[in-house]
C-alpha cells in the first residue's frame, strides 16, 4: 500500500521523534477531548522534545530550519486565532508540532490531516452514540454542540506521519 511513499523526513530522525512524542500527542488528543484544552505544559514539551532530540538525530542546519517553522506557524497560529479561525491551543499545538515537519512532506501532510480530520470527526460523532460514551461520561467534548476537540485530529496527524516517517523516510 506505501510501497511507493517517499518522505523527506529523515529515518534516523522520525523514529526517536515518534516514540518520544507519542505519549504527549496521546495526552493532547486526551485531554482535548475531555475539557476541550490542550494543556500548555504538553505544547512546551512537544516543543521542548524537538530542541533536545533533533541535534543528535539531524544536521544542525536542518534543525534551525525546521524550528523556524515553529515560529511561521506560532504567527500564522496567532493571526488565525485572533480571527476566530482556530483555537489558542490548537494553533500553540500547530507551532509546537512544525518544526518535526520536513517542508518537502507538507503537501503529504496536508492529505494526511484532512484524512485524520475525517476519520476523528466522524468516529468522535458516532462514539457519542453509542455505549463507548459511557466510559468517559464527563467529556465536555460530547457536549459542545459547534465545537470540535482539534488536539485529536492534530496530534494523530503528527504521530502517524513520524511512524510513516520512521517506516519511509530518507
């Protein structure tokens, strides 16, 4: 099925990034879901990750690169929000999670998150109608009627493009 796929990400790189940050991208999607916030300590860890990983798994240039995309997107984020376009936490999540993007993957990325978008907002709805609701009653995401909680789809982009990455990167 990905036997042609090709990313720009470096396979030295992806699979430490994916398995340190899979716990925060869990957490984020969690925590989304349950109080429709995406903590600020999980953003400053996401960030903080890529500072002390990315050194030892990638040329330093490549890591100056990568991490002024997390400030192109921390100020598109912030013209966004202020337009009422994102939410302050998704759009910190968005800034924190760019500088683990290869700029070469972003068009890959963008089908990615629209397929994570799909697949979270229709298995967030559904769940919501059936007994699985149960198990996490006190969600206020089951009860926002226009809001949807973004960390999910967000954080799943993230973790499934770093283990594609680790699978088929450069």
């Amino acid at each position: 099925m990905f036997s042609q796929l090709s990313l720009a990400i470096p396979h030295g790189a992806a699979l430490p990034l994916f398995m340190l940050s899979l716990p925060i991208c869990v957490w984020v999607a969690w925590s989304d879901m349950r109080a429709m916030r995406i903590p600020n300590m999980s953003v400053a860890l996401l960030a903080l990750l890529f500072v002390l990983v990315a050194p030892f798994t990638m040329p330093l240039e490549t890591v100056g690169w990568q991490l002024l995309h997390l400030v192109v997107i921390l100020l598109l984020g912030i013209v966004m929000n202020a337009a009422g376009l994102v939410g302050a936490g998704d759009a910190k999540f968005a800034a924190a999670a760019a500088p683990y993007i290869a700029f070469g993957d972003l068009r890959f990325l963008i089908a990615l998150f629209a397929a994570c978008l799909l697949a979270g907002y229709a298995t967030h709805r559904i769940a919501k109608f059936t007994p699985l609701r149960r198990m996490a009653p006190e969600w206020e995401s089951w009860t926002r009627k226009r809001d949807f909680p973004m960390g999910l789809p967000l954080a799943s982009t993230l973790s499934i493009y770093l283990l594609l990455g680790a699978l088929y990167g450069a």
